[in-house]
C-alpha cells in the first residue's frame, strides 16, 4: 500500500537538516521507498510504498522514526522531538469528568483483541483549523468537517485507523460486536447497500440494527452528521484475516481495512484515543462525558531476542561493529539491553514490531538495510559442480533445437494459456470430467487445465481468420493429465497446425524427425475420432505411438467453426527428446556406380507398402524417392548398386523388372 | 585450309563471336587437338626438307598470333560480360519461409545461458503442486493472504492429508524445497517455468513466466546476491546497467530485497533528453530536459523480488541453517522484456495473435 503524507508534519515530530529530496533519496535506499516527491506551495507531499510487514511505518510518526535511524547514515542530522507513543497515555486522562453517558459493550476478544470507546458530548461540527484541512487535502483525503477529519488525522499521524459514530443514534447505547450471518444487509457511509457474506465483524445496537461494519467502513445509520451533537470514539483491535476477507469479498477496500488487514498493535490504542481524544476537544469543542472504556484481555507480551556480531558478519558479509548494530537497533525502537552471556547482544523488540520480527535473521536484515546494501560489495559467490540430471539436460536441449528448426521451415512459434474453456472442450469431443478445474477460476475462458494442445491451437486459426492467410503455428508445452490421488501426470506435448494442406504438415513431421536422427519410425494409418478418416496416419517406433498427424475431422471443423480444412499433428515431447540422436547412424560412401531409375505404374498398394516389398525383392536397391503422383499414377526413383563391384544398366534394369511384377 | 587464309579467317570468325562459350569452340577448332593447327603441322611431311625449316617457323607464328588474338577477344568479351549483366539489385531474392520463436522462448535462452556460465542448472518442476511446497514449506502461515483465493487458483481437487491443497502454483518458488530434497547442498539452481493468478486485465495475464535463482552453500551472504544480479542485469541489459537493492518484505527470504535496474529509457537520470519524442529519449543525444522520464521512478526501475533464503525455509528443505545459508530471487520474464525491448502489450503475449507471433 502506499501512503501520502506531508514534509512540514513529518517535521512536527522530527528534527533534521536533510533536504526532502534528500529524505526520499535516503529513505528509498534503505527503508520504505518514496515513490515520488511533489512541491505544492511551501510544503512537498511524498508518495511512499509501504510493504506488508510495516504497517507500524504507515503514518507520519512511523516515517520520522525510520527518518530517526536512516539519515544519520549519510551524515544527516534526524531526530525525534519527542515520541507521542510516550507523551499520550490513559494516565493522562482526567477521570474526574462527570459521566452522564455510559456505553453497553458486548465483544469477543477472538473478533477484537482491543476495544476502547469514549463518548463526548456537545460537539459542534464545524470545518476543520487550516493546518488539518491543508495537511489532509494534500495527503488526498477529502477535508469534511472538524469530526471527521479528526478520524482521518489520527489515523496518517499514528497508522490506526478510528470511527466516530453519532451517539444518539446508537439505539439503548448498546454496541454488540459479533459475526455478521450470512445475508445480513447494511448501508454503509457511502450509502452502498453491503451484502454481508457471513462471518464477518459487524456491531448491532440495541434495536438490532447492524451500525458498523468493521474494520471496513461504518454504517450510515449511525454516522455523524451536520446536526450530530454527541459523539463516540472507537478505536479497535480486529482480527486481520476477517477484515481482509470481507473487504476482497464485498469489494470496499478502504484504507481503514488496508492497515487493519495487516494486523495492527494492540498496544498503540492507548496513545491514539489519548491523541484522538485530545485533537476532539480542542476542535470540536466537547468534552469526554463517560468513562474511557478498554477491553483488552491479553496484552502483548515482551518478547527479546539474541544476536551475536557472527550472526550479522556471516549473512550480511561485512563486518558492522557492535556499537553500530546498537545505535541503528535502538533508533528504530528495539531496547538494547545486556546480556548475561557477554558474547551476545538481547534486544527487546516494540510491541509494533513483534508480528514483523521474531527470529535474529529479522534483526539481521534492520541492521543490514539501515547500514545501506548500497555499501555492500559485490561478489560472486565460489563455483561447484551441480550434476543436471541428464533427462532434464535432453528436454531442454532439444526444445531450443526443435523451437529453433520447426522456426527455419517457416513455422511460428505461439504460447497459449494452460486453461481453457468448457467449450473448447466440448468443441474436440472430450468432456469436462477428465479434466482439472479452478475452484476460483476468474473467467469461464479460463477454467479447466488442458489434457492436449489441439484446441488451443484450433482457437489461434480460428482467431487469426482475416489477419493471414497461410498459417503455420507450433507450440510445446505440459499438458495436465489428471491421476488418482496424485499432481496431474504434466506432460510435455509438441504440436503443430497449418491451414495449407496434408502434405506440408506431413512434410514438416517427417523433417523433424529426419533433423532429429529418428531412423527407424514408421508411419501407419490412425483412427483418431478428431482426424479425418482417410487424412491421418500415426508415428510408431518400436510399437510404441510417438504421435498423429492429420487433418481435423469434418464434423470438428464445422463445429469449431472453421471455413477451411486444417492440419493438426501431436507428438509426445518426452519420447521425440528420447529418441532424438545428435548424429545420424554414419554410412561409408559407396565406391561403386550407381544407376538411377525412374518408373511410373499405377497401383492401389501403398508407398510403405511398395518400399517394404523392393527392399525385400532385390539385393541391389539402395534407396527409393517419391518423384510425383497424379492420380493413380505414381512415380518413382529406383537407385540400385552393388556393395562389390561396378554393374551396368541392364542388372538394374533386371532387379526394376524383379520388383515391378510384384507392386503392380 | 591453306596456311596464309588461317589468319584472315580466324578474324572473320572472331568478328562473329558474341560470347565465351563461342570463343572456347574457336579455340578447339584452331588450337584443339585435332584442330587446324594441328592439321597443318602435320602436313608438314609432304613439304619439301629444304622448306621444312621455314614452314615449320610459319606455323609457329601463325599460332603465336591466334593466341594472342584469341587472348585479346577473351578480355574483350570477359570485360562486355561483366558489364552487360543488368539486375535490379533492389528486387527481393528467392523467398525462404520466415518462421519465429516466442519472445518467452528467446528470453529463456538468454537468460539461461546467463546463469549457466557461473555454474547454475536449469531445472523443471511441477506447475501444478501442492500447499506444501507452494506454501507451507516457504514460511507462509496458514492465513498469509498470498495463500486466499485472490491472489491464488486452487484446483478443485480432493485436500491431500500431507501435503495440502493442490494449486496453479503462483511463483515458481515451489521448486526451492523440492530442489533442497533433490541435492541437499550446495546448490546452484534456476527454474523457469509458467505460473498463474487470478488477475487478468491489461497489466496482468492470469499465466505468465518467473525465473528463480536459488543457491545455497556454506558462507552464501548478501554480497553474493548483490554480486550475482549485477552480473545478471549487466549482462542481459548491458554493461551501463547499474543495480541496486532496496528493503522489501516476502516470507521467505529474510533479509528481503527489492532489486532495480537503472531505466533504460532515461539512462538512470530520471529526466527525458527530448520531450517531445520518447523514443528520441532512448537515445544518448540531445539535452537533459525537465520532463521526468515515464517509465521509471526517479532513474530506477523495480525488476522483481529476492533475499536471503529464510531459515524456516532451509530447515523445511532439510537443510541446517545453522551450517548453510542461501539466496534466491524470482522475476518476470514478461518484465524483463518489456524492460530490455520495449514489448508492453502483455495482452498480445498468450493470444496467439500471428501479427504479433511472427515478428520475432
């Protein structure tokens, strides 16, 4: 989150001869980072990020005291005027007041660690004193009135957050904090009418009526109002988990729940409603009119940790003197304190930092940050040898080469998103069962993990119709094939489509696996439902299915909506890396002539089929091309050769002849 | 031919001759083999023995002058062939198809090859895992808000009794403990891989890429990350790049980082060279202005997260942090290449959009 707050009221608590720009340069090296720095007439306002861990920096007290520790790192003076955590105590309340109010209080120290609540009577709203309205417009909270400012002061001054309801419309004076019931309904100050989704931190008054909601924002039935008279302040503690949840699920995300969701410090209660009071009756007018009312059953305890100089020197890799690690500790608020065991330092940690700090790496990292990591060397650390196991070496190498070859033939590589819809499911004939799904998916698009790379690459045609003609995409990814009792089987698939014809698709597979070393694959007819059923055929090596290849089938086309025929091909990422070879099985080169030559026949039998049949039929043939086809003319080239001796055209011709006979 | 029409002929011939592979036919029919000259050397025998001498000198000549004939058209018609050639060199040659890699693949194999120079290993780990290991075992409590529905997608899946939930694991972090159980240590690891949150509007995609580092050993200290990821920027940004690491809070690492990289727009000044122009601005020409660089904050530009590996975190991986200690950082890949090259349309980057797609 980040906070805005102004230089002349960081001043009010800190003394310092840093420049702001200074501040911000500082600061952002070695604490919360001041994102930006405004001029506005004499005052300049920062923008500062607060991190999760130090909700306790959040306000202008917190900032000067990091002020307090940073500066005089870069030989700035800074200072605390005086530490308003000390100066605002219960004990300086004056108990002899008249109580003519009284307040009937019913909480839950689970809900609310720390309740505290005053009434003050005979209030006058009015605007605010300049300074205030000046300091909160800059820090971009709208200025209102002279109450509600008050709240919204406190809360930059101190980090925690208050509510002013109007006494008088607290029905019976009763405050009920309890757990919303599902379904509950309130009006909330900016007159949103909340759903409440259960569980969540409400107060009820006497007559049932829900008045606050917690920790979020109050209700509009018991706000303050032009003609509002008497008023209570509040000032809790809530559990920091509910507040988030019912501010993500209802949707009000207020600054108020952005500090209490980070868990807040009981223990800062006390000085806040000693303040908050305070800043009341000057600009308000009233006076407290019944008791200072603290529910607050388990304190937080001391809590100290132990540190040695070898501690910081082995993580932070300098050396820090120990009078140094004590002066930055002590400035950000840690009481040093000595140990019995004379090689270790006891630091005893704030009550804001006990959610933040609990081990000496916490303490480590406030010594290292304040030190500067600017002042830090940079080293490399020693080189060791970390075996890769090989399998894992082989998938990621040949997924460069394959990525880099399927890119040289002309192949674009495209990244879809693991989730996809029920519909694109649906569209390649598989069902939603089979497939994991997002118990909190954001979007329908975006539901299930997919088992297969085809319907993501049928959605990347489909959405690039108009844009290109000829498209040829490619994509290696897990697919997630869901098991009993166990993470889905994450399987690494390549898959390829083109919108140009069977033979290119085909063309690319058998290139790959040529570039890959894959010698001994065959190729077979498929019977894949999602192909067509003459268009497809499988990649077998050793009876083992490597992949399909064809065209989508018809009534897949049609129902994924696509104009034209395309070609879809998948192959098991895992097995292709297996059996890919860095080098071909090496040949010597022939020694003997060889004679080419070509025929034409027409014939039903297949080109596997016609190649399994010559091979077998003559001694001499070498290899065999696919020259062309036009209709049920196929032409071929016969190369035949002799391993021992030159032969002449008419032995080829007669081995040709030998093996005619048998393919016509 | 009689000897004295040689001569006369040859220049007829050579007249005629418009090209080189003429001229070699010239000069097998007049110096070849069986050519002319030949003949006539030959013939020598029915000569006279008186006039043999003469004859024979004669014919030597008559060759002399065929080759230097022949030598001279060769030049001619070598020089007219090098000029006559008239080509639009400005036409495109023979088209060779033009495929493209993923922006994501390209930036893996940077990156990778970065980190494997000083000795890191790529590994690969679930994408979908466990509570244990996207959670539990990274010094997350149970109600950390990282670990509720808005900042994680949950598969709807039976709870598993050790291990918890099952998750689209949300950084790639969840590789830190199973790596700490693969080799114990020392380790020197990377792990790239998809992750996943549910966030999808113009600045978030609800997938996208991390890469993590992870290196534990004995006497591992800050000085070793700082020295690790200014190695890191310097070389994939380039060696202007300066670094520098700011306080952050994540659970698990303690102390925590936040690392930024000098802008590469405004070079780290914070301020536009030429206002008007941003990409002007890139450049190293032109003046300081006053326009404060858009794309950075004062200089600096925040590359992602990293610290020292949290004990808690060491002793879930079985590793004792009273002997070992360790970094690691893990950062976008989305925002590294929007950094180094300027692709911010994240939108187009999981879309398949091939007018995007084929540009790389």
């Amino acid at each position: 989150m980040n906070i805005k707050i102004t230089h002349n009221w960081l001043l009010e608590y800190l003394e310092t001869d840093a420049t702001p720009y200074e501040i911000q340069k500082y600061l952002s090296l070695c604490g919360p980072s001041i994102e930006t720095i405004e001029k506005v007439g004499k005052d300049y306002v920062y923008d500062i990020e607060i991190t999760s861990n130090r909700i306790d920096s959040a306000s202008v007290f917190g900032i000067s005291q990091e002020c307090q520790a940073i500066l005089p790192m870069f030989g700035k003076k800074a200072k605390l005027k005086y530490n308003p955590l000390e100066k605002w105590s219960f004990k300086n309340l004056n108990s002899k007041n008249y109580h003519r109010s009284i307040l009937k209080i019913k909480t839950d120290p689970r809900l609310n660690p720390r309740f505290t609540a005053i009434v003050l009577s005979n209030i006058k709203i009015a605007p605010s004193p300049d300074f205030i309205k000046e300091r909160l417009t800059l820090s971009g909270v709208k200025s209102i009135n002279n109450v509600v400012d008050v709240s919204n002061y406190l809360m930059l001054t101190l980090g925690q957050p208050c509510h002013i309801f109007d006494y008088d419309k607290i029905f019976g004076s009763i405050m009920i904090v309890r757990e919303s019931r599902k379904g509950e309904k309130l009006i909330t100050l900016d007159e949103k009418i909340i759903t409440l989704p259960g569980g969540d931190i409400v107060i009820e008054d006497g007559e049932g009526k829900l008045i606050d909601l917690c920790g979020i924002m109050g209700g509009l039935n018991s706000a303050v109002s032009e003609k509002t008279k008497n008023i209570v302040l509040f000032l809790q503690i809530y559990d920091k988990a509910k507040i988030r949840k019912t501010s993500m699920i209802t949707g009000q995300r207020t600054v108020a729940s952005s500090y209490f969701e980070k868990g807040l410090d009981p223990e800062r209660v006390e000085p806040a409603f000693v303040y908050g009071l305070n800043l009341l009756e000057k600009f308000t007018g009233g006076k407290s009119s019944s008791p200072s009312y603290d529910i607050y059953p388990n304190p937080t305890r001391k809590k100290t940790i132990f540190l040695s100089i070898s501690d910081v020197d082995r993580i932070i890799g300098v050396r820090i003197s120990k009078e140094k690690i004590v002066h930055i500790l002590t400035s950000l608020g840690f009481n040093y304190q000595l140990s019995d065991d004379r090689a270790k330092m006891v630091f005893e940690i704030p009550s804001y930092r006990q959610d933040d700090i609990s081990i000496k790496e916490d303490l480590i990292e406030e010594i290292a940050r304040v030190y500067g990591y600017h002042n830090l060397p940079n080293n490399l650390q020693p080189q060791t040898y970390i075996a890769q196991p090989k399998e894992t070496e082989i998938l990621f190498e040949y997924q460069t080469k394959i990525k880099y070859f399927l890119k040289h033939l002309g192949l674009n590589e495209t990244m879809n998103y693991s989730m996809i819809s029920k519909e694109m499911i649906e569209n390649i004939g598989l069902t939603v069962n089979n497939h994991l799904s997002l118990s909190n998916s954001i979007s329908e698009d975006i539901k299930y993990l997919r088992t297969e790379i085809f319907s993501s690459l049928i959605k990347n045609i489909r959405d690039n119709a108009g844009k290109k003609s000829q498209l040829r995409l490619f994509e290696i990814a897990k697919t997630y094939l869901p098991r009993d009792n166990d993470l889905p089987d994450e399987k690494l698939k390549l898959a390829v489509v083109v919108n140009t014809s069977f033979s290119e698709l085909k063309g690319i597979v058998e290139s790959l696996f040529k570039e890959l070393n894959i010698e001994n694959s065959q190729v077979k007819n498929g019977d894949h439902y999602l192909l067509a059923k003459n268009l497809q055929g499988e990649i077998v090596i050793d009876d083992i299915k490597l992949g399909i290849f064809g065209q989508l089938n018809p009534k897949y086309q049609v129902k994924n909506n696509l104009k034209n025929e395309i070609f879809l091909a998948e192959i098991d990422f895992t097995s292709l890396a297996e059996k890919a070879k860095i080098m071909p099985k090496y040949k010597s080169i022939h020694r003997y002539a060889v004679i080419k030559l070509d025929l034409t026949l027409e014939t039903k039998k297949s080109y596997e089929n016609i190649k399994t049949i010559a091979f077998k039929t003559s001694k001499m043939l070498q290899n065999i091309e696919f020259i062309d086809k036009f209709k049920d003319k196929l032409t071929l080239r016969f190369y035949f050769s002799s391993n021992i001796q030159n032969i002449i055209e008419n032995q080829a011709k007669e081995e040709l002849k030998k093996i005619t006979l048998l393919i016509n | 031919m009689k000897v004295d029409d040689v001569l006369p002929n040859l220049n007829n011939e050579l007249k005629g001759t418009k090209t080189l592979n003429e001229l070699e036919n010239i000069i097998i029919k007049y110096l070849g083999r069986n050519g002319l000259i030949h003949d006539l050397l030959t013939k020598i025998k029915n000569i006279d023995i008186s006039q043999r001498k003469e004859y024979g000198q004669k014919i030597n000549n008559i060759k002399n002058s065929i080759n230097q004939l022949i030598e001279q058209k060769k030049t001619e018609l070598v020089n007219k062939k090098n000029e006559e050639t008239t080509v639009d060199i400005t036409l495109p040659g023979k088209r060779f198809p033009k495929g493209s890699l993923h922006v994501i693949t390209i930036a893996i194999e940077e990156i990778s090859k970065i980190f494997q120079k000083i000795g890191f290993i790529r590994m690969s780990y679930p994408e979908v895992d466990w509570d244990f290991f996207a959670f539990e075992t990274l010094n997350m409590p149970r109600n950390h808000p990282a670990r509720d529905d808005f900042e994680t997608s949950f598969i709807d899946y039976p709870e598993n009794k050790k291990w918890g939930k099952m998750v689209l694991t949300p950084h790639t972090s969840n590789g830190q403990v199973r790596e700490m159980w693969r080799v114990g240590a020392p380790i020197r690891m990377i792990n790239i891989a998809k992750c996943y949150r549910p966030n999808w509007d113009p600045t978030h995609t609800p997938m996208f890429f991390q890469f993590e580092g992870l290196c534990v050993d004995k006497g591992i200290n800050i000085t070793h990350l700082k020295g690790t990821l200014d190695y890191f920027a310097k070389e994939y940004f380039g060696p202007d790049c300066q670094t520098r690491l700011r306080p952050h809070h994540f659970q698990f690492t303690e102390p925590s980082f936040e690392m930024d990289i000098t802008c590469t727009v405004c070079k780290g000044t914070g301020y536009l060279r030429t206002p008007e122009v941003p990409e002007v601005a890139a450049g190293t020409s032109g003046v300081l202005s006053k326009t404060k660089c858009k794309v950075c904050k004062s200089g600096w530009l925040e590359l992602g997260g990293c610290g020292m590996v949290h004990p808690a975190v060491l002793k879930a991986g079985k590793i004792d942090p009273g002997i070992y200690t360790g970094w690691a950082f893990g950062f976008g890949i989305e925002r590294v290449i929007m950094i180094k090259y300027g692709i911010e349309d994240i939108r187009y980057y999981y879309n398949g959009d091939i007018r995007f797609l084929e540009q790389f």
